[in-house]
C-alpha cells in the first residue's frame, strides 16, 4: 500500500465549489471526493472537469461518489473529468460493480450501509471491487447524513476487509470533536463530507483540525 503524509488514508468528499476544491488540493487529504448524485453537493461533470483543467489534482487521486447510476451517466462524467475511483453509494449489485469494473478499469469501491446484515453483503462484492466505504444511511439519505454508525462494529468490517485484503474507508458523522475516538480503532482511511463544513460550505480549519488530531492520534508521520 502507498505511503501518504497520513498513515490512515484521508478523503475529503463532497467539493461543491471551486474554493472546495482548492482546498482540499491544498490539504493533506490524499482523495478529492466529487458527489454525482442527487444531493446538495452535486457537482455537474462539466463543472467538476473546469477545476480540474485550471488546478489539475496535484498527488491526490479523484473519486467520483455515484447513486445507482447507469453505465452511461458514468461515462459522461469520465468524458469531463479523469476519475481514479468510482464510489457506488447506492445499492448497486454485485453484477452491476463487476460491469463497471469491465467497462472502465478504474478502481471501484462499493458503500456499504451499516445493518446487521452489512458484513454479509461485504462478502458479496469479494473478488469483485476494490474497497469498501462504510457509511450511515437515513430513510431519504445514501450518504452525506452527518450520522455515524455504531464505532464498535468498525473491528468486524476491518476483519473482513482483511480477509479481502482491500482497504476500508469508514465514512458518516465524524467530524474534529469525534475523530479522536475514531483513530484508536486504526481504520486504513476515514472519510468525510459534513464534518468538514460550516455553513453548507467546506472550513479549511476543521480541515485542518481533523489532520492535527489524525497526526496526535496514532499517525506516525511528520508530513
Ligand atoms: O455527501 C453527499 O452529499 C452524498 C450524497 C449521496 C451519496 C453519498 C454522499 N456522500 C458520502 O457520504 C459520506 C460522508 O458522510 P458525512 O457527510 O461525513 O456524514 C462519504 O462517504 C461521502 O462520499
């Protein structure tokens, strides 16, 4: 696995604007989250593929975050922008992630919405995607709630995605007040979209929180 100025991965998601975008290229996060789905982070492809062709994506890689979308939605949005990884937030089948994988051999990670059953879906998806996201949902959200789920499940997800041996971001509600908690489960990568914002836009200094306390709590590096 590649190193990074943080040992646990870092993604901020969610860019809505130009400035958002800036900033994260700006911050020590290692994925530029982009939300193409229904929410009100949605950034149109054409808009996404501008602020990549004024400031490029420096060292981070550029994640697409999608709900059930089709094969095509998918491609005009990799017509504007350069994609590293296709985040499939809905409930996107097996199948359908495999067919995604073929079409576009790109990294694709699947979220899995924590239930009782989640950890049985995981194993669905083996061999098929690249890694996992686990979020919260609620009754009209995919993903962006600001909820997090039961942490003391975190140790059961990690264990299977060791035995998948593929990385596991966990994403929902963390924001700087809760990130200390977090980090003494050691996720591989953590990711985040509300916590980081104020007002509905992204705060560079809650950005810039949550790195200080990844780095006081368990990241090694002096990056
Ligand atoms: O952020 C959104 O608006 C969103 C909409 C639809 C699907 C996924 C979305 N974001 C994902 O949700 C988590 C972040 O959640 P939180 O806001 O920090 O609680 C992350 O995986 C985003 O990719």
């Amino acid at each position: 696995m590649e190193r990074s100025l943080l040992d646990t991965k870092l993604k901020f998601c969610g860019n809505a604007s130009y400035e958002d975008y800036q900033a994260v290229l700006e911050s020590a996060a290692d994925y530029v989250g982009l939300i193409f789905a229904n929410s009100r982070r949605e950034v149109k492809p054409e808009t996404a593929g501008s602020w990549f062709n004024e400031l490029g994506k420096g060292c981070k890689k550029l994640v697409g975050v999608f709900v059930n979308p089709t094969l095509g939605e998918i491609e005009r949005v990799l017509k504007a922008v350069p994609l590293d990884v296709i985040q499939l937030h809905g409930s996107e089948s097996p199948e359908f992630a495999g067919k995604v994988k073929d079409r576009f051999s790109l990294q694709v990670w699947k979220a899995i919405h924590h239930s009782d059953r989640s950890i049985e879906q995981m194993k669905n998806y083996e061999s098929i995607v690249d890694g996992y996201v686990v979020d919260n949902r609620t009754k009209d959200k995919w993903g962006g709630t600001g909820k997090r789920f039961d942490w003391q499940q975190i140790p059961f997800y990690l264990e299977e995605a060791e035995v998948q041996q593929v990385p596991l971001f966990i994403a929902g509600g963390i924001k700087p007040e809760n990130i200390e908690r977090l980090m003494a489960f050691h996720p591989y990568g953590i990711d985040l979209s509300s916590g980081i914002e104020t007002n509905g836009r992204k705060d560079i200094y809650k950005m810039k929180r949550i790195i200080e306390r990844m780095k006081k709590n368990g990241d090694t590096s002096t990056g």
